[in-house]
C-alpha cells in the first residue's frame, strides 16, 4: 500500500503523492506532511477530520453496484 505522504486541507485527509496530483489538478490545497509546515488551525482541523471521518460523510450515498471501489494502487481508475 502506498502511505499517506500529503494532507488535503479542503477535506482535511491524508492521501498518497498519486491522490495529491490529482487533487492538485483540482486546485485543492495539498501540503506535503514531511516538508511542510501546518498553523495550529490547519493541525486542529486534521485532528477533527482525517479520512475514517471523511469516508462517513462522502461514502454515505457511494453504492458499489453502481460505482465499483478501484483496486489500490491503480491511479488510473481515480483520474
């Protein structure tokens, strides 16, 4: 699996450099978590979200008959 390497302040998860691309191309804002440095409103806001968090809230409607979940690792299936 690849480890979360960015964080994606818009939502307030961590995601891989693939999923960083294309939230980038999104214009979402996605701060690398070793290179970067976070305010304690930004660091706040990550302790409250995180992605167990997020896929509550942008699952809640997802139905996989209709929508199958890509096999990790197979960035081309998120593009």
């Amino acid at each position: 699996t690849k480890s979360p390497q960015y964080a994606v302040l818009n939502f307030n998860t961590f995601v891989c450099s693939d999923c960083s691309a294309h939230h980038r191309t999104l214009q979402h804002r996605v701060k690398g978590i070793s290179m970067s440095q976070f305010t304690d409103d930004e660091i706040k806001a990550l302790r409250n979200g995180g992605n167990v968090k997020a896929a509550r809230i942008w699952r809640a409607t997802w139905r996989a008959q209709s929508c199958p979940m890509p096999k990790e690792g197979d960035s081309r299936a998120i593009a």
